[in-house]
C-alpha cells in the first residue's frame, strides 16, 4: 500500500468505558484527530482552514470494530484517500494494535466545504498534491447509499443541544449523534453487548438551542438496529444509522 499516513497513540484513562475499554466514541474522535493530522501534513490544518472559511465535512461513515482497546494500550490509525472526486474523497482507515494486527476499519465521505457561502468547494490542488490516492479500501462496505428515516420507532431519547455539543463552526459535533443514538439503545444491550458495526448519514445540521429527538427501532437482523436522529417540532432529519451488537465476553 502506498501513500498511507499513521498517527500512534495511548489510550487515555477518560477514554475508556466502564469494562476498561476504549469506547467507541473515543475510537471515533481519534479517527478524526487522525485525518486533522492528515491534514497538517497537507500544509493546511484545520484552524488555517477555518481562517479562510474553509472545512471538511463528513457526509456519511461506518466504523466495524473486532475489539477495542484497553487502557494504556497502544494503536496505529493508518488513513489513506481511495477515490477523488472534485469536491469530494472517500478516506479509509485500518486500526492496528502496536504489533500491526488489525482490530478495526472505517471509512467515510467528505466533502471540502465553503462554511461562510455554505456550499461545496473544490478540494484545494495542495491536498491532492501531498495525499495522492490508494485505492485499497479498508472496509467493504457501500456508505454512498440511503439509509431512509424512520416512520415509527421503538425507543426514544430527548436532548437539547448545548454551547459543548457544537463544534469550532457552531454546527453539532459528528460525534454527537453517535452519543445521542446510543442513549436511545435498550439498557439489556447496552449492558451485555458492545457496539461492533455503526453505519451512519449526516443530512442536516443541528444548532445551538435546537430540541433533539433520538429514535430506534430493532432491525430484521439480532441484535441490529435502525436509527433517526431529528430535531423536534419539525419534519428536519438530522441523521440516521444503523448498528450492529455483539455479546461480550466475560
């Protein structure tokens, strides 16, 4: 594989869920810190970008995990870009355990965005100059397809978002989603499963003061569910998803 890039890192304590592991909003946030760092390799970190009112953002993404990371445990994030388009790239990711074994892969779809113009942007010739394309994939799994809202739901949570729930453009954090969509899972599940497969489409955004509803509903499969992420009072689909839980074991 050519034109990869690897960041190392220890798990920290506050990183870790109740059983000592890594959770999965943890894995996640360190993809993404992955791809900032990625991107400072390009010459254009995030907070340069931000000055010119320029971003990345995440249009869809899954994530399938084998097992995660114990405490102070060290892993390898490998990201690599497998397809361009003009406004747009698919990046891939391996997660390693620090004697290369994979425990996990994910993939997402970004696009380069104009934050004051709102609108797609094309990607920035530097970016395409410094990553080049690998078109390994890391995860077979197709994130370009519709995952369709939910008209009826089994469990429901409800959130107001607050000033930390947003990021450094005022937008509710990716990241977000997953911790309000998890909240909506059964306890029975929560407490006697992990998270192995999550599958996810982000449609549009949340803002400060906006009331959130966290729907689920059990998917055909065990163990397998659907997801709808709104704001409340409107017909407004945030995002939606699919997860996949595997028992743990004791």
């Amino acid at each position: 594989m050519e034109n990869y890039f690897d960041k190392e890192f220890e798990l920290r304590f506050f990183e870790m869920n109740r059983l000592g592991e890594a959770s999965a909003i943890s894995i996640l946030t360190l993809l993404q810190e992955t791809a900032a760092e990625h991107c400072h390799y390009a010459g254009h970190d995030l907070l340069s970008l931000m000055s010119e009112n320029l971003g990345w953002v995440l249009l869809a993404g899954a994530m399938e995990m084998e097992r995660y990371p114990l405490y102070k445990e060290k892993i390898i994030i490998r990201t690599w870009i497998s397809k361009y388009h003009s406004i747009r790239g698919f990046r891939e990711n391996i997660i390693y355990d620090e004697n290369y074994n994979i425990i996990g892969r994910a993939r997402g779809l970004w696009v380069f965005y104009d934050i004051k113009k709102r609108r797609p942007k094309k990607i920035h010739p530097d970016f395409i100059e410094k990553w080049s394309s690998c078109n390994t994939i890391s995860l077979e799994h197709d994130i370009s397809n519709k995952i369709e809202p939910l008209n009826s739901f089994e469990y429901k949570k409800e959130f107001k978002v607050n000033m930390y729930d947003t990021d450094t453009n005022k937008h509710v954090n990716n990241l977000r989603y997953l911790q309000w969509l998890m909240e909506s899972i059964p306890d029975e599940i929560l407490d006697n499963y992990y998270l192995y497969f999550i599958d996810g489409r982000f449609i549009s955004e949340a803002h400060y003061g906006d009331s959130i509803l966290s729907l689920t509903k059990k998917d055909v499969e065990e163990n397998s569910f659907i997801h709808t992420i709104k704001i409340k009072g409107s017909d407004v689909v945030c995002a939606t998803g699919k997860s996949v839980w595997k028992k743990i074991e004791k």
